[in-house]
C-alpha cells in the first residue's frame, strides 16, 4: 500500500443511525448470494445495465462513438477490444434500487433505460471533469482527452448528455418526462457547482469558507445521486414527498462520497484509485478538507496557507498533506462524512420505513463512504 494510505481505508466511515431498527441492519449484512450486499447489488445492475448501456453508445455517430468506447474501456485508443471497466454503476444502482425498494421487481425492470439515461450524464461530466482538472488517467486507463484532444472529449461529452436526454424523452414510461426534467434540472446544478469550483482556484486560499465549499460539493456530486435516488422513486410511482425524501438520501450520501473522495485524492493509493495522488494539492484545489484545515486556524493552517498561496513549484506533496493532516481536515472530512451519512439514514428511513426494504440503498449509500478507490 502507497503511504497516502487513508484513514477511511483502515477504519471504514460508519453512519450514527437514527433507528435501532437500521442500527441492526449494518454493513456486513449480505444477501442470499452470500456476498456483501452492495457489491452483490453492484454487479446485477451491471449486468443489467451494460448491455443497454453499450446499445446507447454505438448508436452514436462513428468519430464521437471511439472517444466514449474508448473512456466506458470497451475500446483501445486504436478501436481494437478492450476487456472493459465501465465504472462500479453506483447510480444507476441507485436508481433501479430505489424504484424497487418503492414499487417492487416491475418498478425496478422498468426503470433500466432511465438507469442507463443516469450513467450517461454521469460520464459525461466525467469526460468534462477530467478535461478541466487536466486529469491524466482515470479507471488505470489514459482520460479521453489525453489521447484524443480537448475537442473530442468536450463533443463526447456533450454527445452522452444529449443521448441520456433523447432515452427519457423516447421512453413511454409516464414517469419520464418528469425524469428528463429532473435530470436537466440536475445538470444545470452540476454546471453550476462546477463553475463555483473552478472559480474558487482563482480565489486567495483565506477568501474561501467552509460552508461555500459544502454547498457546492452538493451540487457538484450530491445533485446527480440525489437525482439518481429521485427518478427511481418516481419510476415507482412514489408520492411527492417520498420523491423528496430520496433527493435528500441521495443528496446527503452524495456529499459523505465527496468527503472521502477528498480524502483519498490526498491520502489514497493510486495503484487501488488508478488516479494520481496528490493532483489536487498541485493545482492548489479548494477540496473539502483543505478547506477545512486552512480554516481551522494555528501554526499548520498558516502554513498551509503560505503554500497554497503560492503555485505549486515541485515541493513534496507528502509535506502539504501532512500540513491537511496537523490542521484537521482529515479528521473534520471523515467527521463530516459520518454526519452526512446519517441525515441520509434519516431521510432514507421517512420514505421507506421498513429496514428491510431499505436495506439496498443503506448498503449502497455506506460503500460509498468505505470505498478505497
């Protein structure tokens, strides 16, 4: 293991559950299967949602089809096979969990194109993302744009948007329009929170607060999995305020996943992350726990103030890291995430009292927060 090891990869976050009921449903349960029930949840929906999934992208136009076949890592840069490695389908798992967990198998076997529409605007701000943060690897594999240029990545990107758009907009299913309009609503947050991202790294490291930078972490990465947990819902035929209730659950496990992920960009192990470690203290990132650290005051925040004052020139990153460290963002992220996940236990339980029924999206909101890469 790389000595960015995390803390989370140790000792896994575990939300404070607000029932004893969900209490006793805990993260080791399993399923009949006898694997853990998430990667067991995990592994059906790709199997479910891959074929769908690759039916939509060869429906795209030839020059835009090998930039996206080749980021889902179903293709080499030279169009010949690849074995694949499409992304764990956290989702659009959300999506077809939530939908039976609300309306039953039917719901669930109905909601596969609105499933697949969700993992494809998720890649598609995956494709944007990595162009932006200039991003050379991701999934162990060279980012779309590294190999076929800016432009490429961009139209790819566009192209998968428009594509999730066209499958809610030409699936019969009544609960789709309201869907294609969720999902645009989403996208318009995610712009917007990518934008506020990209304007804090213009701003003096003092000049960013914590709350600004959690309410755009919520739109950056909560809005899409609340979205995913929404549509789901209303797929099952839910009441508005349980279709509400799952935004929330989605929206709150989404920002305890972006805590981590903060944590591992730091701290994690790029041979298990397949990304490089310490990109983000390069290009002096306004992450959650940088943020934190530079606002907690003392010798270690001043000092990681002076270094991200100034262009990154080479220093050892481990250096940076351990300044994070001593001034408290490891320790307030995963802090922070264990709170998180427990308003979404909350909101979770207020649309689907029953732990049993629950049990699929607990499980898939915890390995969010447990995950290593």
């Amino acid at each position: 293991m790389g000595e960015f090891m995390t803390k989370t990869q140790q000792r896994p976050v575990k939300a404070r559950q607000s029932t004893e009921t969900f209490e006793r449903r805990g993260p080791t349960t399993t399923d009949r299967d006898g694997g853990p029930e998430a990667e067991v949840i995990l592994e059906r929906v790709r199997a479910c949602v891959d074929p769908e999934l690759r039916a939509a992208v060869e429906s795209l136009p030839p020059s835009i089809r090998r930039v996206a076949l080749h980021h889902f890592g179903w293709q080499h840069p030279d169009g010949s096979p690849a074995p694949g490695g499409a992304g764990k389908a956290i989702r659009p798992a959300l999506v077809l969990t939530a939908a039976s967990a609300l309306g039953g198998p039917g719901a669930r076997e109905a909601a596969v194109g609105a499933a697949v529409a969700v993992e494809l605007v998720h890649n598609f701000t995956l494709l944007h993302d990595d162009l932006m943060d200039r991003d050379t690897t991701r999934r162990h594999r060279p980012t779309a744009w590294s190999v076929f240029g800016d432009a490429d990545a961009i139209l790819a990107g566009d192209a998968l948007q428009a594509l999730a758009l066209r499958l809610l907009a030409e699936d019969p299913h009544p609960a789709s329009a309201a869907a294609a309009a969720r999902v645009a609503t989403c996208v318009i947050e995610l712009c917007a929170g990518q934008q506020t991202d990209t304007a804090m790294e213009r701003r003096h490291p003092g000049e960013v607060g914590l709350d600004e930078v959690l309410t755009m972490a919520e739109a950056k990465t909560g809005a899409l999995l609340g979205c995913a947990c929404a549509i789901g819902a209303l797929y099952a035929g839910a009441a508005d305020e349980d279709v509400a209730a799952m935004d929330a659950f989605g929206r709150e496990a989404g920002l305890a996943f972006q805590l981590i992920d903060d944590v591992i960009g730091i701290w994690g192990d790029p041979s298990r992350t397949g990304k490089p470690v310490g990109a983000d203290l390069a290009a002096r990132k306004k992450s959650l726990p940088v943020v934190a650290a530079l606002n907690s005051g003392g010798p270690a925040a001043a000092e990681l103030a002076e270094l991200y004052g100034t262009p990154y020139d080479g220093e050892d990153l481990q250096l940076t890291a351990l300044a994070v460290e001593r001034a408290g963002g490891r320790d307030w992220a995963q802090a922070q995430a264990a709170d998180r996940m427990a308003r979404a236990v909350q909101e979770l339980a207020r649309a689907v009292p029953d732990p049993e029924e629950a049990g699929g999206l607990l499980a898939l909101a915890e390995f969010v927060t447990r995950r290593s890469n």
